[in-house]
C-alpha cells in the first residue's frame, strides 16, 4: 500500500500537429490587411471622428473665426472713433483758446471813447465750449493710449463703453444746443459769438482794423459749433456701429459655446457608455 501511494501515472503530451499546405492557405491576404474595419476599438488612443462630428467641428471653427473678425472690427471702430473725437476736440479747443486770448487782449482797448466788445460781455458759453472740448480731449487721448497700452483690459468692460458713449453723447448734445441757445439770446449780442456776428460789430470794424476782425472771429465760432454738431453726430454713428458688433460678437459667442458644450457632452456620453 504504501509504494502504491507514491505511485504516480507518467503524463505523455500530445504529439505536435504536422505542417500542411492547407494550415498556410488559411492566413489571412493582403487584400484582408489593408480593409481594416472602420470602426475604432474602444480603448483606441486615437479614436476616429465621425464624418458628422467632423462638419460640425469645422463649422464651429469657421464660426469662431468670424467672432474674431468681429471682434477686430470693433477694436478698429473703438480706436478709429478716439482719433476722430481727439481732432475734433482739438479744433475745438483751439478755436475757443483764440476766440478767448483775443477778447482778454483787446478788451481795454479804446478806438473814438468805446471798446470793440459789449459792456457785461457774456463769456460762459464760450468758456462751456472751451471747458468741454478740453475735458473730452484729455480723456480720448488717456482712452488712446490705454488701447494701445493694455487694450485687453479696455475692450473686456461693455458697460464701461456703453455708459461712455451714453454719457458723450448727451453731454455734447446739451453743451451744442446751449451754445447755440445763447447766441444773440432775446436780442441781445452780448456774447462773443452773438457780438462778432453783429451788425454793431461791422460798423465798428473801421476803428478797430488794427486789433479785430469780427468777420473772422464770426467764423471760426460759427465753425466751432459745427463742429461740435460734427462730433455729435459721429459719436451717434460710431455708438449704433459698435452697438451692432457688439450684438453680432455676443450672439456668435453663445452659438459657439452652447456649441461647444455640446460637443463635450457628446463625448463625455460616448465615452461613458
């Protein structure tokens, strides 16, 4: 009993299968290699894109292209609308500075017992002109050079450009009329503009041809207030124009998101399950 127990059976393998020509025919043809199945295995590192899933992305990228370009477009209407409002500060400035020094400097002069000006001269609508195309020059050109410095930070704030231009336009508005108002008001030309364009100012033109020339000084105010009307009227423009990029900008932005949120979703649930 106890040799039988060590007894252990002798175990043959099998004997190995012999070569055919048949088992070479069964390998698969070159014709088989090359029509690999379309579809990608799950745990493909580089799983392919449905033809679809393909249009779709092409399309959201043509579409960001053309937030881009609205986008430039904008920058451009911002800086070309601070140029334009700079000059027409600055001319307005100007003309006021003139109008200004030549009533400080010729008012005590005396030609035949009288001065070239009115007595109790009215001065603040032209100070009013002065003082605005001052303030909104300073400010367009800091605006200037904050685009051209750290224009990401400027172009990021829409409220700050609408309120901006809400607040330009109206002031300007107020500041036009008014000058325009006061002008010869009631019948009275005791104002710079009103007296240059008066005929007591022509008929005193003689006696003053070496200190004044009310005609020019009529013009250059006339001027001045249409330019002021000149920048009322761009600033309008320029503030519908912006308001439509903007408008076209924020609705391609929502479409590429809402498009974009999409995709992801997609590939999250097509990657879950």
């Amino acid at each position: 009993m106890a040799a039988a127990s060590y007894y252990q059976p002798e175990i043959h393998s099998p004997p190995a299968p012999a070569l055919t020509t048949e088992m070479f025919s069964m390998r698969p043809t070159r014709h088989e290699y090359t029509n690999v199945p379309s579809q990608p295995f799950e745990d493909s590192p580089n799983p392919q894109v449905s033809p679809p899933m393909k249009e779709q992305r092409q399309f959201n990228r043509l579409r960001q292209r053309k937030v881009e370009k609205w986008k430039r477009y904008a920058r451009l209407l911002k800086l070309l609308s601070q140029i334009v409002t700079s000059l027409f500060s600055l001319a307005m400035f100007g003309i006021m500075v003139f109008v200004l020094i030549k009533f400080e400097t010729t008012k005590n002069t005396i030609r035949d017992g009288r001065g070239p000006w009115p007595k109790d001269t009215k001065l603040w609508p032209s100070i009013m002109l002065l003082a605005g195309a001052g303030f909104t020059l300073i400010l367009s050109v800091f605006m200037l050079l904050a685009y051209c410095c750290c224009f990401k930070m400027t172009q990021r704030s829409w409220k700050f450009t609408v309120v901006k231009y809400v607040l330009h336009i109206i002031s300007w508005a107020v500041i036009s009329f008014l000058y325009r108002y006061e002008k010869s008001l009631h019948g009275r030309n005791n104002d710079l503009w009103g007296w240059a364009c008066a005929k007591e100012a022509t008929a005193l033109q003689p006696a003053f041809d070496a200190v004044l020339d009310f005609e020019s000084l009529c013009d250059v105010q006339s001027n001045s207030w249409a330019i002021s009307l000149a920048e009322l009227s761009v600033k309008v423009v320029f503030a519908i124009g912006h308001f439509f990029l903007y408008r076209k900008t924020c609705a391609d932005e929502k479409r590429n998101f809402a498009d974009s949120l999409g995709d992801a979703t997609s590939d999250l649930l097509q990657n879950a399950f």
